[in-house]
C-alpha cells in the first residue's frame, strides 16, 4: 500500500497579513521564517497510522522521521518513541477503533 494515499495538503497564506510572531510560529511547530509576514507555507501532511494524529511533512526537518516498517507509513515522533519500548505492542488506529467498538457493543449486549 502506498503510503500518498494518507497524504494531505496544509497552506497557510501569510501574503497579505502581518503573519506570526516568532513566538506564536514556534508556540505552533513553525519556524518563524515560514509564517512571518508576506510568506506563503505549503506543506504535505500525513497522518499517523498508530494514533491518527496530523503529521506535518515540514521540509525544514533535519532529523529523521518515524517510521513503521510493520504499516509501511510515516507515524508522528511520540509513536515513534513508544514504538521503541521493550513492552510495545503494535496496533494501528483501525485497529484500536475496531477493539473499542467491539468492547462497547459487548458492553451493551450484557
């Protein structure tokens, strides 16, 4: 499975405002050159196939991104790091839903 079918589209339009502080692009996950004032940021986002969160591909990373070679998709760095624990059990998100819901409908049959 391709992991661009999970791929999504993030612009923030900065071209015609006074953009970001610095304190409040970095508060957020930005660089201030990216949002400051007149900039335009595009960038592909993906979500992590572990807890669903956005992750954003930001092209000004330097570290490398997480990895799941059992999804064969990028995950967010906090699944990432609990992917390394001794104890991990991996389970996609699908999965986790799927488990809640059949523990709910059991629930309610009782």
């Amino acid at each position: 499975m391709s992991s661009q079918i999970h791929e999504g589209y993030l612009l923030v339009d900065h071209r015609a405002s006074p953009g970001l502080t610095p304190g409040e692009a970095l508060s957020l996950g930005y660089h201030p050159s990216q949002v400051s004032e007149g900039q335009l940021l595009e960038l592909k986002t993906n979500h992590c196939s572990h807890c669903g969160t956005i992750v954003l591909m930001n092209p000004l990373r330097t570290r490398d991104r997480s990895f799941c070679v059992y999804c064969n998709k990028y995950i967010c760095d906090n699944c990432g790091i609990q992917s390394k624990m001794p104890d991990y059990v991996h389970k996609t998100y699908t999965q986790q839903l799927e488990e809640g819901l059949t523990f709910y409908s059991n629930l309610k049959e009782q």
